[in-house]
C-alpha cells in the first residue's frame, strides 16, 4: 500500500480529493496527522506555484509523497479576482460567509451577463525535492445574486451551473465530484497515481 498525504488540514478539502483521487492501492493521509509539518504560505502569484510549493514542503516535511492542491474563484467583471487570493479575499483565511458577502457587494446588480466566472484547481504530486506531476481544471458558471444551498463550501452557494440552474451549494455531492475542476484536475492526475502503485 502506498501512502500519500493530502496537503491540507481542510477537512471538507480532503475527503473530496480522497474520493477523487480514489485509486486502488493508495491510502490517503490527511495533513492532520503530521502536526510538526509546519504551515505553508501560499505566497505563489500563480495556483501553480501555491500547489508546487505545498506538494514539495510537505513532501519534505512527512518523508513521502504529497498531493497539494491550489484554487480559487475568478470572476471576469472583477478582472480575474479573486484568484489565488479566493480565501482570503475578505481578510482572514476561509471565512466563506464574508468572502461571499464581499463577492455579492461587488458585483451589485449587474446583469447575470456580466457575472460570468469559473472555478480553477492546480494539483502538485511531489516527492522529496522534485515535482512529479502539475495538473490543472476549471468550471465555468456565474455568480449569482444571493446565496443559495448549503453544501458544499467556499463559493459554492453563489457559483452558478448555468447547464444544471442551480448553484454549487444546492448540488449533491456526487454530482459535484463529476463536473467540479478538482474533478477535472483528478482525472488528468489519476493514471499518474496509477503508475506509482505498479
């Protein structure tokens, strides 16, 4: 059995991206459970080098391979924002609620014309002191003028799938896990986890 650690302490990150990535002979490690791997800071200007230098510093840190993952929300009326910064967009890490206030503040009333945006997702798989593999996927939808749904996390209440007219957080898992970009980044990942375990 190979072991693989998810580069996060997010619970609700790392059990999508075990399932994702479910690929036989893996068994997934949560950050959690290697609590002197120090934080990283996502100082990258790019989800790639946020992911990169995840997957190389916990790869470092628990001896073994790492899967970090680096996304965010754009939303083409704000010019790309907020980006790597999706969140701390509002100031302080993960706070979804006001993240998602000051997404809806800015965008006011402008027509669901001009709320298009997409969701982006890079994952690294590293190894001690090389990069193995960099994947990306998006989703494209727009935002809507409130919230609505509660599952999911992050934006996912007020990121709209114009192809299934609901927002994120009023999907079921299952049909989240097929469409989202970190659906899309694992299954350009997969067939590398599965070289590793022959």
């Amino acid at each position: 059995m190979l072991d693989i650690v998810i580069a996060t302490r997010n619970l609700h990150k790392f059990r999508e991206l075990k399932q994702l990535l479910n690929v036989p002979g893996i068994r997934w490690r949560s950050l959690r459970e290697f609590p002197r791997a120090g934080k990283v800071r996502e100082t990258g200007r790019t989800y790639a080098a946020n992911a990169r230098k995840k997957a190389l510093a916990v790869a470092r840190a628990t001896g073994g391979l790492a899967v970090a993952d680096d996304s965010g929300l754009e939303v083409d009326a704000l010019r790309g924002a907020p980006g790597v910064r999706s969140a701390r967009f509002a100031g302080g890490h993960g706070g979804d609620q006001a993240n998602n206030r000051k997404l809806l503040r800015l965008l006011g009333h402008r027509p669901m014309s001009q709320r298009r945006a997409r969701y982006r997702c890079v994952l690294a798989l590293a190894r001690p002191g090389r990069v193995i593999r960099i994947v990306d996927g998006d989703w494209k939808g727009c935002i809507a003028f409130r919230p609505s749904g509660s599952q999911g996390f992050g934006y996912d209440p007020v990121f709209v799938v114009p192809r299934l007219g609901k927002t994120v957080g009023q999907l079921p898992a299952r049909v989240k896990q097929r469409w989202s970009h970190r659906a899309a980044a694992s299954r350009k990942l997969r067939p590398v986890l599965r070289r590793l375990t022959k």
